[in-house]
C-alpha cells in the first residue's frame, strides 16, 4: 500500500489542511502516516531526508510538509507518476519574477558544495520539498541526503533536494501539485490548483497562516 508521510512537531498540523489529507488519502487507498518525531536532527528540514524509514517494498511514499492542502478531486499522483520515478515540483512558478533566482542560485550552490556535485543550476530542477514522492529503490538518495547535508538551515534543503534528484529517475509534476508563493497566499476560499502551500515565500512570512489555511475550501472544487 502506497503511504503519505506527514511530520507534525509540536501539534503544528492544521485541522483544515489535516483533513484534506486525510480525505485525499482515503480516495487515493493511501496509508497516512503522521510523524510526530524530528528523529534528534538539528532542524525539521533535516529530517525530512530520515522519513524514507517509514517506506517499504510494497509501495510508495508521498512526503507533504504539514501546511498543505489538497483538493478534493485532486487525482492520485500515484497513478500520475512512474513507479520507477522520484516526483517533486520545481519551485520557481508562474508569476515569480527573477528576483527567485537571487536565493535559489547561492542556495544551490551551496548544496552542490556539501554534496560533491557539480549540477549546473537550472530553474526546473530546483524543487521545493513540501512534496516529494519515492519508494524503497530511492531510499539511497535519501540516506546520501541524510548523511552528507550538514546545513539545512533556510532553502538549502530543497536545493539539496534537487541536486541529489538529478542523479535519479525523477518526474517533474506541474506546478499545481505544490502551489507556492504569491498565488496561494493572495488566494480566496476556492482551490484553483490541486495543492496549495502556505509555505514562506520571499516577503510572505505566514504571520497569519492557520488564518488563512482554515478560510480554504478545499472540499469545494
């Protein structure tokens, strides 16, 4: 059975964004499973690279950070997605001007040095990891991810995230699987994309995200 991987600290899940989860696993025959441990890593980003504990052989594991909602028809990306494939979304979208590129490069850069990799930055390719899927054949990327990132502090993680996938099979789902930045926190009630992500973006602290999380209606597509 394929699993959805969610880490919660410190009861950080929001009811609203919880229950759309719950309701995409139940309509996509998923296991959730909530991770309510950081695994004694220095940060929450850290352990993102440990959940690949939670997978096993028999199916595949979506990781969503716990300030995601999805929508109610949403279809399940494990039907979308290749068996064989790691899946993320880049982060750079529509509507984000150059100025994305002035975090994304050095962040880059950076996760390049830590890892040993020379991968030539590319928009595309740097994702943002509020969503990744894999399944137990990708588990050493994760592990290399793990052991060879000593800085996860702000976007070095998903910039790690993204160079260590170009060394894999990886499927690069449409942006609307991980909706970021101004065109989520400038949302009204209605869903116009399958997932949104109240994560921070540039100017976009989330100083009222559970506000703006619970004013979502996901169930109303």
């Amino acid at each position: 059975m394929n699993r959805i991987l969610t880490i919660n600290i410190g009861n950080y899940w929001h009811p609203n964004a919880k229950a759309s989860v719950v309701a995409a696993a139940k309509r996509w025959g998923c296991e959730l499973i909530e991770i309510a441990s950081d695994f004694g890593c220095r940060d929450i980003f850290a352990a993102k690279f440990r959940v690949g504990q939670f997978c096993h052989a028999d199916g595949r594991c979506l990781y969503l950070d716990a300030d995601m909602l999805i929508r109610a028809d949403a279809p399940s990306p494990f039907v979308i997605v290749p068996a064989s494939h790691m899946a993320a979304v880049a982060n750079w979208q529509d509507g984000m001007g150059d100025e994305q590129e002035g975090y994304e490069k050095p962040s880059w850069a950076r996760a390049c040095q830590q890892l040993g990799k020379s991968h030539t930055y590319h928009r595309g390719a740097y994702v943002n990891g509020g969503l990744v899927m894999f399944s137990a054949e990708h588990l050493p990327v994760l592990r290399f991810l793990d052991r060879a990132m000593t800085d996860t502090t702000g976007v070095n993680e998903q910039a790690a995230w993204g160079v260590a996938m170009m060394d894999a099979p990886t499927y690069y789902l449409p942006s609307t699987w991980n909706r970021v930045g101004p065109a989520v926190w400038n949302s009204g009630p209605r869903m116009s994309d399958y997932v949104y992500h109240f994560a921070c973006y540039m100017g976009w602290r989330g100083h009222h995200k559970a506000e703006k999380i619970n004013a979502v209606r996901w169930q109303n597509c």
